[in-house]
C-alpha cells in the first residue's frame, strides 16, 4: 500500500497524524534533507511545508516515483 507523507514543521504537520498519515517533524533544512533522502519505497505522495520545500530546492530530482505538493504559506 503507497504511503502518504506530510514533512515539515512540528506545528505544521502534526495534525495530519490524525488523518493517518506518515508525519516527519524536520524544524531546520538539513533534518529535512536527510529525512527526504531516508523516504521508504512505499512512499507515493510527500505533502511538503513551504519550508521544507524551500530546503529541497536546491536537491537534485530525487525519486521520480514520488509525487509532492507544498502546502501554502
């Protein structure tokens, strides 16, 4: 079964924990980095925190077979 992962802030993802999705809380850019590299292969979709997304910017494509979404603001 794919899973759903939301990354990111504490205060911004852990509520999604209530809807059974995978939260990692990563508060600076490395633990987002090093969280995103260690993704399972069950993994299909990454909703990301702007600020999450802003640290993968500047990491190469990364699994094509992983689909991500950033959260507004």
């Amino acid at each position: 079964m794919a899973l759903l992962v939301v990354l990111g802030e504490a205060s911004r993802v852990e509520g999604f924990a209530l809807g059974s999705a995978s939260v990692i809380a990563a508060e600076d850019a490395d633990a987002v980095r090093r969280a995103w590299a260690s993704l399972p292969a069950e993994v299909a979709l990454v909703v990301l925190t702007y600020k999450a997304a802003e640290a993968l910017e500047s990491e190469p494509a990364g699994r094509q077979d992983v689909l991500s979404v950033v959260m507004p603001r």
